[in-house]
C-alpha cells in the first residue's frame, strides 16, 4: 500500500514539475539569449525582462490549472469511483437494497477501494441470499402455520362433535320415550277438548315438544356413524332437489337463487349427506338476508377436490364469531335457533372425508365452502 501511494505522489510530483519546465522553458530560454554576450543588445534587455515578468503570473496561472486537472483525473481514476460505488453499496445496504451492484474483484494484486468494494459486494449478495431464504422459510411457516390453525380447529371440532354425540347417545332413548308420549297425550287431549282457546294451549304445547324433538335428533345425528359407503354424487342434481324442495320456504320467499353448478361436477359422497348440509346453507343464507336477497351457487376444483360455495348478500359474519361458527348449540338468533345445523353440516362433511368452512366475502355478505373428494 505505501509502495502504491508512493508511486502516485512521485508520479504527480514528476507531472508537475514537468508542466512547470515545460511551460517555463521557452521565456527562460529568451531571457537567457537576450543576455548572452554573443548577441547582448543593451535596449533590448529590459523590454525582455518586462515582457517575462509579465508573462511568468499567467504561465504559473496556467501550470496549476493543469496540475489540478492532472491530479483531479488521477484521483478519480483511482479514488472517486471506487468510493462512490462502495458509497452506493453501503447505502444499499442501509436500505436493504440488496440488488447486486459491484462487480466480484477478490485479487490481493488490486488496489486497496477495489478490495473494499469486493468485501462489500460479497457481503451484499450473502444478504441478499439470506433475506431470500428467510423469505421463503417465512412463506413455509406463515402456510404450516395456516394448515395448522385450520386443522387444530378441526381438530377441536370433531371432539366437541364426539362428546356431543356420546352424550346424546346416553340420553337420547330417555328423552326420546317421554317426548313420543307427550305427543300421544297431547293427540288426544286436542281431540277431546273443545274449547278454542284450550286448543291452541295444546297446539302451542305440541309446538315446543316437537322443537325437543328436534334438538334430540339432531343430537343424535352428531353421533351417529357414515350412513352408508361414499358413492358418485352428480352435485347438479342434488343441488336442483334441493332448490325445488325449498321453493316454498318462508325463509327463502323473496330470495333469488342463482345456480352455477355444471353437470359434469361429479364428488363422492352420500347424496342424504350433501342434500342436509345444502338445505341447511341455504336456509341460514334466506335468515341471514331477512328473505330478501341473492344466493349463488358455485363451484371450483382444487386438486383432487371439488368446492361447492354458497355466496349471500347478507350482512356476513362476525369477525368474534367465526371461530365458534360451528359449535353444537352456537347460535346468533334471539329466537328459535338451536345451533346445531351447522355443527350436524360439518359432521356429515367430515364422515364424507370432506370439510365445511365459512368465510366473509370481499364484496359483503358470507360465504360457506363444502369440500368433498372427486371421483
């Protein structure tokens, strides 16, 4: 390195005096003549001496100009680049501007700047190669993550789901008798009574003993098993029962429901399963807009699965309560809900080896997705 700016300090000195020399040579050389005795002319002397003496201000003027120049163009050359460019790759750096730059010089032979340079390039692209893996492990972990929180939920569900179904199976024959007579006596207490106000006492009575009934069966319907083995499911025509079964539906008499399923949407899984959970979709879609309203039907393939999405233009779903959507007994109506027809949906999804998620959509309103394997 002090061989190097040796090297340079001796090579500008010798410019320097060279320029000097050179531009002060030829006033010398006819101050001297004009001197010498040879050719001394008395007169002529001092209109020599004065024309050097005013000339020597300007050719001095002259020799920094072009010293500075030379010494400019040096330090450029092997400085002011070098510099600017580690300048822009250390700002790089502090941006986190990790695009690559500089070029790879690793020779010890190079000069000093250049070796800088080196080092930080190197150091930008190992950056650069790091942020990138970091970025792809946190695409992985933010996926498992997802995959993970999805199937944990799931996961507690399906739990929640047996607990319910063991203990509706321990309570359903107890409950179920007593229910089965109070409906017999109440048949034949409305048969005998003649009073108007009486029978409807009675038609009220029945009312609520059949809601018990209900809550019963679709207990019963959490525990129990897969009804049948999974079979080729042609979801066009389950969805068009569907839609002709709920024509005359209070729920659904001032909703538009607009079917998008092609024929050729095949899925394996029970028809009674599928028929229930769309029954379902559909009825809280109707409650949910206040039966008013469009419902559409649609479907998309993924892989090996296909998804059926019902899409309403109700108000959508409580951020608070999509976790607890499907929970037995989990409802948001004030009045007649029971809170398990999603939870008995997602249980027959599941037996089918599908799923059933519900989601907000960007425009408004929800939207439900059953998943179930292609054939």
């Amino acid at each position: 390195m002090r061989f190097r700016v040796a090297s340079i300090s001796f090579l500008l000195a010798t410019a320097s005096v060279g320029l000097a020399w050179l531009s002060l040579q030829p006033p010398l050389i006819r101050l001297l003549k004009a001197i010498d005795p040879a050719n001394y002319e008395q007169a002529a002397v001092p209109q020599i001496v004065s024309e050097v003496r005013s000339l020597l201000p300007w050719l001095l003027i002259a020799d920094l100009l072009l010293v500075a120049v030379l010494i400019f163009a040096v330090l450029h050359l092997t400085l002011s680049r070098a510099l600017m460019r580690t300048e822009q790759a250390i700002e790089g750096l502090g941006r986190v501007d990790l695009e690559p730059g500089l070029p790879l010089i690793g020779s010890s032979n190079a000069p000093l700047l250049s070796r800088v340079e080196a080092a930080v390039s190197r150091v930008t692209e190992a950056l650069r190669a790091e942020r990138a893996t970091i970025q792809r492990q946190l695409a992985d972990l933010t996926a498992a993550h997802t995959q993970l929180t999805r199937a944990q939920t799931e996961l507690v569900a399906s739990e929640r789901l047996v607990t319910v179904g063991r203990l509706a199976a321990g309570v359903a024959h107890e409950v179920g008798n007593p229910l089965s007579g109070i409906l017999g006596y109440l048949s034949l207490a409305r048969s005998r009574e003649r009073d108007p106000q009486n029978q409807e006492f009675l038609n009220l009575i029945e009312k609520e003993v059949l809601r018990i009934d209900g809550i019963v069966r679709g207990l019963l319907e959490l525990g129990r098993p897969s009804r049948g083995v999974p079979q080729p499911v042609v979801l066009a025509s389950v969805a068009q029962a569907c839609l002709s079964l709920l024509r005359k539906a209070p729920e659904l008499e001032g909703v538009e429901i607009a079917s998008r399923i092609p024929d050729s949407a095949v899925v394996r899984g029970e028809a009674g399963g599928i028929s229930q959970i769309l029954i379902n979709l559909l009825l809280n879609a109707g409650q949910a807009m206040g039966g008013k309203g469009r419902i559409a039907l649609q479907t998309s393939e993924v892989g090996a699965q296909l998804e059926l999405h019902v899409e309403d233009e109700g108000p959508g779903i409580p951020a608070e309560n999509l976790p607890r959507l499907f929970e037995p007994f989990f409802t948001t109506r004030s009045a007649g809900g029971t809170g398990l027809g999603l939870a008995v949906s997602l249980h027959l999804a599941l037996g089918m080896g599908g799923t059933l998620t519900a989601a907000n959509r960007p425009a408004g309103g929800a939207r439900f997705t059953l998943t179930l394997p292609t054939t």
